[in-house]
C-alpha cells in the first residue's frame, strides 16, 4: 500500500497538468466511494454529507453558505460512467490541447470553463420557470464542463486535425466537437437539462477563449498568473542555513599558522649560524632565539 501510495504522489508530483486533472478526479471519487461504503454500514450516509457539501446547489441561498462548490464541483462524481467517460474525454481532448497549447493554458481553460458552466447552471435554475420545482433541491457536479471547454477549444484551435474514432472511422477535430455540442443541445429538454446547460457553458468559453487567442488576446492569462502565484504561494521556501565556524577550531588554526611561521623562522637564524657563526646574528635574532627557548 506505501508503494502505492509513493508512487502516486510520485506520478502527480512528476506530471504534466492534464495528469494532475485526471488524479484529482480519481482521488475525489475513491473518496466518495470509500464514504459510501463507510455511510451504508454505519447507516450514517456519511457519502451523501459529503456531496452536499462538495456539489454545486442551484439555489442561491444554500450557494451564498459554501461558495467553494462552484470549483469542487467540477470534480465530484458519483456514477462509475459519469467519471469514466469524463475521464477518457479529458484525456483525449487535454492531449492534443497540452500539445499546441500547453498545460498552464489546459488548467486555465478547464477551471474557467468549468467556473462559466456553473454560473449558468445556476443562473438558469433561477431564471427559467422549466426548473422552478427543482431548484431547492438539485445540484450539479462533474467535469463535463471543463472537459468541454477544453474540447471546443482545441478544435477551435485545429479544426482540421484528424482523429481516429474506434480505431475505423477518420473524421475531423470539429466534427467531434460539432457533435458533441449537438448531444447536450438535444438532449437538454430530456433529462439532466442542468447538466447540459453547463457542458454548454464551458463549450462557448472554450471556443470564446481561442477565438479571441487567434485575435491577439489571451483571456485566460490572467488567470494563469494567478493560479501560478498560489503554486508558488504554497511551495515550500528553500531553507537558509547558517554557517557557524568553531571558535575552538579558529583558534587552533591561528595556533597553528603562528607556529609554523616561528619555525620558520627559528630555521632561518639556525642555516645563519651555520654559515657565518654565532656572532653574525643580529641582536633582534638573538633576542628572538631567546625568547624561543624560554618558550
């Protein structure tokens, strides 16, 4: 289990943005899925708490009391396919993306994607009577908006990009988005229609976004400085070691140095003494040989 463990924090440590989207997801669902397990047993619900708190309320009362689900939202899932094809669909979409755009750009247009889908999620429960029965009650959560944003993004960015569909069918960029699009449009008077409002929210920031890219402006860099000031915000600071020399040890080397230059210099009186005799020193020598030998 540590090695597990390690080699998770390992791989979203090491990993580009799109991984770290993908591990967060998965870690949110795992959560919940634990807390479902522990809320049956216990006959707590401790799991249904806990999406309450997390999922994104459509009415504005419960919003104004926890503001934070319109971010956790686009993480939570509770359905095994919900998270699976979300999952494949970040996947697919966040690869190309990272590769013409980059991962700081990926992080900005899932979040603000995600953030657009939610506030017309909620805005929509609020303004049209369709949902006026529901929206005391109803939530919303899933990644299908970032993942939308991120889609219509990429293939805003290269329409003609082709991909390969079950491994037969050859097609387009925007032919997956076109459809993926018209899914949501047609399927919004069926069933989650809050779900599909939201998918179409981050739809229009994603192809929003690129068109003002490709027209010299980068709505999404504001955001990416932000999000890179709280990175760095959290990360741990580098340590300044002080260095602290021994006063002992600084002693012992002066004692040292300054036995060494006296030997040196008790050598050079004994090489002039053996040269020219005794009498050839000079007083200062002899004074010094002196005070050497009472030493």
């Amino acid at each position: 289990m540590a090695g597990i463990r390690e080699e998770i924090k390992r791989y979203f440590n090491e990993g580009d943005a799109l991984a770290k989207l993908i591990l967060i997801n998965l870690g949110v669902y795992l959560l919940y899925i634990l807390l479902r397990i522990l809320g049956t047993l216990t006959q707590t619900g401790a799991h249904l708490f806990f999406i309450e708190w997390i999922a994104l309320p459509s009415d504005l009362g419960k919003l104004a009391t926890r503001p934070w689900t319109l971010v956790t939202y686009m993480f939570t899932h509770q359905d095994f396919f919900h998270i699976l094809f979300n999952v494949l669909y970040l996947y697919f979409s966040g690869t190309l993306f990272i590769q013409y755009l980059g991962g700081r750009k990926l992080l900005s247009t899932y979040i603000l994607g995600g953030l657009i889908g939610g506030a017309l999620y909620v805005i929509a429960y609020n303004v049209f009577p369709f949902f006026s029965e529901a929206v005391a009650g109803s939530n919303n959560r899933g990644a299908s908006a970032g993942v939308m944003a991120i889609l219509v993004a990429i293939a805003t960015y290269a329409p003609n990009f082709r991909v390969r569909l079950f491994f037969v069918l050859e097609v387009k960029l925007w032919v997956v988005a076109i459809f993926a699009v018209l899914l949501d449009l047609v399927y919004l008077p069926d069933s989650n229609a809050g779900g599909h409002i939201a998918h179409l929210g981050g739809a229009l920031f994603g192809y929003v976004s690129i068109r003002q890219l490709k027209n010299g402006s980068d709505i999404t860099e504001g955001f990416s400085r932000f999000m890179d000031n709280m990175v760095n915000f959290f990360k741990p600071r580098p340590k300044i070691r002080k260095v602290y020399t021994s006063t002992t040890t600084r002693n012992d080397y002066k004692y040292n140095q300054r036995k060494a230059h006296t030997q040196e210099r008790i050598d050079e009186i004994l090489d002039k003494i053996n040269r020219s005799g005794y009498d050839s020193l000079s007083k200062e020598e002899r004074d010094f040989l002196f005070k050497v030998g009472k030493d």
